[in-house]
C-alpha cells in the first residue's frame, strides 16, 4: 500500500523569533540538523513505500517549500497554497480531496513540517503497523509519555483494533500538572502529535458529516484554484466560507473511527527555545552554540548568532538569539514568553 505523504507547512513559531519570521518561519529553518526542517520532513517520509510528497502552505512560502524539496530532490507533486489560514479541518479536507485525485487508493499521511523525529525507522514501521486499520480509520499517532508533560494535548487508549492500534477513548486537552501524572502512571495515555494516517475516502466522509461546510468551501476553493504547473491557489472567495476550526474539533473527537497507534519514535515539537537548547548538541558545559558565537565561563546557554560575533561571559541558563530580525536575551525559563517579543516586534514595523 502507498502512502501519499502531505505536508502541513503553516504556523508562524513565534515562540522561536527572531530565528522565525512570518517571511520565514521555523521549518523553513535547520534547527535540529543540517537539514531545514520541512527537508527533514520530506526525508524521512521518502523511499518505495511513499510517493513523492504534496506541500500545504501559505502563499508567500511557496518559494521556500519549492526549493528547500528541490534542493534534496524530493520535489512535490503538488503545492496547494492557502490564501489565509482556515485550521486544519479545512488542511484535512483539501488532503483528502487532492489525495483521491492523485491516487484515490493511497494512504494519506498527513504530518506538520515542523515537528522532530529522531527515530524515522522507527516511524516507518508504525506507519506499516497501522496502514491496515487506516482503510477504515483515521489513525492518530499517539507518543508514549516520557515524563507528565502538560503542554501536550492527551489521547486515552481503549479496546485493540490490530496489533498497535487500538480505538480512541478520548481525547483530553492539556492537562495540569497532577493529572499529567495520573495520566502517565496509568500507562493507558498518550501525547497528541497532531500527525494523521487515514484514506481519502474515509477523511472525507467523516468530514462530510461532522462539517459539511468545510467540505463545500474546500471543494469549491479547489475547483476554483488558480493553477500554474504544480502549485494551485485555493480560490480566495470560496475559502472564506470555510470554518475556522481544528481537525481535532472537527473530525477527531467526534467521529466513531478515530483510532490511535503509540509510538516511542524520538518524536519532539520545536516549540521553543527550551526545546532547541534540550534537543541540540552541547560542550562540556552544556552550552548549545551556533554561528558566531564565543563563550567564556558559560553553563547551560543556548547562543545563536547569524551576523555579528556574540559573547556570553560568566552566564548561565541563558537564551541570546540574534540575527537580522532581531536580538532576544532571555533566561531559558522565561522561553516561552519568547512570544511576547515576536508580538511587540510586530507591533514596532507596523508603526514603522
């Protein structure tokens, strides 16, 4: 059975400025290897299983998504452009619809660009696990907890369908801290990778009878779409009419065929930059560096620089990020309200 890898290529990883941009955001960046984070997507997806990968993205990434594939040879056989974001539901249905169009008897594998998968083999063999139920199914991949995290949305295992892949319970969003820890001494829960495995057929059934309104408008953009080579631009006018809601909303946690398949794949979301400073290589002293960076009598700093030298000096538990966009200093604990400086930057070149 092939698998008909599409890419969701959205999000804007405020949490990561000024490395992310809106002009280029985290997957469109090497973070976590030498690859840029939508190639290590299109790669791990590729090889005689899978067919060559369809790119969802915003309209002014399209040169980004193109190259960046290219330059690795996965070129895609379709880029589908958004003219503005609709969620997901919306993301689903137009897989689905361009899915049967390409090869209605592929699996879809509908994954974000921008997530890390230290373990593709691994990854694979799930996939292979899962294909089966994932005629009758929509699978979602479940990550086995490694620790009570509460920044992920939960998935509760119920009866067994096949090997690996059992009946969707339900779903739980994010948790406090106590019951993130009932949940991980349980054993019957799983984190929420947002990742999708399911037939055309079947997405779009679910989809026309839990939103029926998002099925219209995505057919109707993509009828309408501008066309030129392999990139079609959903039509602007129709899209509009699309509801604005999650695939998890939408589709997962209400219809009868939602079925999960946990995985011990290596899997992170580079949210932050906690997350890039956990997952990246490290000196002696636990610093993460790249570019022109120097540091002297420095524990635990995550330094990045793209342009001038930048020099830490008897810190610690720090973040500096600087590149033409901006420069953000901050403690590694305070890396979530990273966002907050995207916000006001934005803010200043719109008075600007």
């Amino acid at each position: 059975m092939k698998i008909l890898p599409v890419i969701m290529s959205g999000g804007s990883g405020t949490r990561l400025w000024p490395l992310s941009t809106p002009e280029q955001p985290k997957q469109f960046h090497a973070l976590a290897t030498q690859h840029t984070m939508i190639q290590e997507t299109a790669i791990r997806l590729s090889g005689e299983d899978f067919l060559k990968p369809v790119v969802i993205c915003g309209l002014t990434h399209e040169p980004l998504a193109k190259a960046q594939l290219d330059a690795v040879g996965l070129s895609p056989q379709a880029v589908i452009l958004e003219p503005f974001a609709r969620n997901t539901a919306a993301v689903a249905a137009v897989a689905a619809l361009v899915g049967q169009e390409l090869d209605p008897e592929a699996l879809i594998l509908l994954v974000p660009a921008d997530h890390v998968i230290a373990k593709p083999e691994d990854f694979k063999a799930v996939i292979a696990r899962a294909a089966s139920s994932a005629e009758e199914n929509i699978i979602t991949f479940g990550i086995k907890p490694n620790g009570p995290e509460t920044g992920f949305g939960y998935i509760q295992r119920g009866d067994a369908i096949s090997p690996g892949v059992y009946a969707v319970k339900r779903f739980l969003e994010k948790p406090n801290l106590e019951a993130a820890k009932a949940y991980v001494a349980d054993g019957g829960y799983d984190w929420n990778a947002g990742i999708f495995l399911f037939s055309p057929k079947v997405m779009l059934e679910e989809v026309s009878l839990h939103e029926p309104m998002v099925l219209e408008a995505s057919q109707n953009a993509l009828r309408q779409a501008a066309i030129n080579g392999a990139t079609r631009l959903l039509d602007p006018e129709s899209f509009a009419e699309c509801p604005s809601i999650s695939v998890d909303y939408a589709i997962m946690e209400r219809t009868s065929r939602a079925a999960t398949a946990p995985c011990d794949i290596g899997w992170a979301d580079l949210g932050g930059f906690a997350e890039l400073w956990r997952l990246g290589d490290k000196d002696d002293a636990g610093n993460h560096a790249r570019g022109s960076a120097i540091l002297i009598d420095s524990q635990n700093c995550l330094v990045r620089s793209e342009n001038v030298p930048v020099a830490i000096i008897g810190l610690s538990d720090l973040i500096v990020i600087s590149t033409a966009s901006g420069i953000v200093v901050a403690p590694i604990s305070r890396a979530q309200d990273v966002k907050l400086a995207a916000e006001a930057a934005k803010k200043l070149r719109e008075i600007s």
